[in-house]
C-alpha cells in the first residue's frame, strides 16, 4: 500500500482512502476515468485485491484534460502510468482502456459497474456526458464517485450539486471527492 502514497497525481490521502474503501466493498467490477499516473487507479486496485478482487477498467486518453494544456509531463503520461501499475509491488488488476470516454466502445466495459469513479473532463458538458454514458450501468446499490467537486472546477460543482437524478443518494463529500449511491 506504501507505494500508492508516494505516486504522484490529484488525489489527497483522505479521497484514495475514500477510494480504496468503496473499491473494497463493491462486489461488481470498478471503472475508473481519468487515471493520469496511476494514483487512484492503484487505490482502486488496493481496495479490490483487499475485497471481492473485481477489475479496475481505467479509461484515459493519456492526453491530458483541458487544465493540462501545454504541460511538458503529457508526452510520458502513459508511460508512467504503465510503470507505477507494473511496479507496484503487487499483481494489480487493472485493465486499462486508451481512449476518450465518449469515443471507446462500450462492449469492453463491463455491463454491470459496481463503482464508477469519474475524473476525467473537468468541464460542465464532459462530466456530464461521462455521467450519462456510463450511470446506466451502475448496479442498484452500486456507487458513483466524482473528483473536483470544488470552486476551483465550476462545471463539474455544478453538474454534481444540480443535476444529479433523484434515484442518487450522496453519501459522502470530503475534500472535492463525492461519492453517491444508486439507491433506486
Ligand atoms: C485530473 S487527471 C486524473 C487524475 C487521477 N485520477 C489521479 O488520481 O491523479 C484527468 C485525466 O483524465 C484524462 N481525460 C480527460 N478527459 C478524458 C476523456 N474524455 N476520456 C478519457 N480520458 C480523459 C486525462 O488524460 C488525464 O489523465
């Protein structure tokens, strides 16, 4: 578990917490998009191996989102990530999926998602899209979980404060990690 602490990425220690724990508990496979380096990926995949051991399906152009415009890192992005899941110090179950969410083909997502973890686009139209694409899916008693629910990402606060379906309970928001449950 040390390893995932010192993986570079967006997530604080409380939300890869978050992460790891509703990783562990859900009995159906995980979906993650936006995996950057790896960092919550490998929470995800901690939490699965330390529970019902379901796959992580993470889905990232490894080209960055819009706030990564320009930066240097983008050019090895896959390639670390690649490298932090293979040397993590543990067979991590992850499979990974290139492609932008709204593009890849469904038939390799799993027709049943157990927890869905959405960090991709930041902006109020991809957040949504990504929601409405892949919900659907989310077993009833299965989890959504959002990043940056926070000033910082205008659009993606206000998809999540003002959108969200009925049929969805939030359970928990700490830090910009919010977390709700398919309880219809
Ligand atoms: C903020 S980073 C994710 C951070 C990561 N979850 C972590 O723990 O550090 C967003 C990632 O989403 C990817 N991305 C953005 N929009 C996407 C889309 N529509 N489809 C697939 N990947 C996307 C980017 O390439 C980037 O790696």
């Amino acid at each position: 578990m040390m390893s995932v602490l010192f993986t570079p990425g967006y997530l604080s220690v409380l939300e890869g917490w978050i992460l790891y724990r509703y990783a562990k508990k859900t009995p159906f496979p995980i979906v993650e998009i936006g995996s950057w380096v790896g960092r919550s990926t490998l929470f995800l995949a901690h939490g699965s191996l330390d529970g019902h051991g379901q796959k992580v399906y993470a889905i990232d152009t490894w080209l960055g989102s819009e706030e990564h415009e320009g930066m240097p890192e983008l050019v090895t992005l896959e390639e670390k990530f690649d490298h932090n899941i293979a040397s993590c110090g543990f067979d991590a179950p992850v499979v990974k999926i290139r492609g932008h969410s709204q593009e890849i083909d469904m038939s390799c997502i799993p027709s049943k998602i157990g927890f869905l973890f959405i960090d991709g686009s930041h902006d109020y139209n991809g957040v949504k899209a990504d929601f409405n694409r892949f919900s659907p899916r989310v077993v009833h008693g299965g989890f959504v979980a959002f990043h940056d629910v926070a000033d910082y990402a205008p659009g993606v606060k206000a998809f999540v404060e003002n959108e969200m379906p009925e049929e969805w309970d939030l359970e928990i928001h700490a830090n910009s990690l919010a977390v709700f449950r398919r309880c219809r």
